[in-house]
C-alpha cells in the first residue's frame, strides 16, 4: 500500500467490515465492494443458499473467471491488474483479522 492506511467501513450483504485503507485508495475499494456486492447479490437470488461463505466463494469464481476471459484480449494490462489483486488480497486479510463494528 502506498500511504499510510487509516480504515473504512464497507457492507458486503447487509454484513459490516472494517477495512484498512490508504485514502488515495478509497475510491477503488468502494468500486470493488460495490462489484462484489452486486455479484454476491445476484448469485444469492439465483441460488437461494442463505450460506453467506458459499456465495461469498461462487462470487469470488465468477469474479476470477471474467478476470481470466479478459486477460486473454490482446489489449489486458495483466500485470497492473495482478497488483490491484495483490493489493485487495491483502486489505482482505487486514478486513479478516480486524474486529467487526
């Protein structure tokens, strides 16, 4: 992470976290809860499974799968994308380990 991290609190399915954050990060942060939000949403209505974990999981697939189609276009930057995984891979475990609200 590139500045000093201070923390945001998203909602991921009605859940809340505490996610630790630099400030010049913040507007990407909101656009991934707000990407898998949607995509945890949209998977919790096509398969009815009240288990938040599994469609945690079926999202994060679905996620990493559109990933993957887009860096087989010519034109993917892969490398800028592995950084901004790297980087929410490790706000996630920051996000796990920090106490809930």
């Amino acid at each position: 992470m590139n500045g000093i991290a201070g923390y945001v609190d998203i909602k991921l399915m009605g859940r809340e976290f505490r996610i630790a954050c630099p400030p010049e990060q913040k507007e990407e942060l909101f656009q991934a809860v707000a990407l898998l939000d949607g995509k945890m949403q949209e998977l919790l209505n096509k398969t009815r499974t009240a288990q938040v974990d599994k469609v945690a999981v079926m999202a994060a697939l679905n996620i990493a799968h559109d990933l993957i189609t887009l860096q087989k276009q010519p034109s993917f930057d892969s490398s800028g994308a592995k950084r901004r995984i790297e980087d929410m891979g490790a706000r996630l475990a920051v996000a796990l380990d920090a106490p809930a609200n």
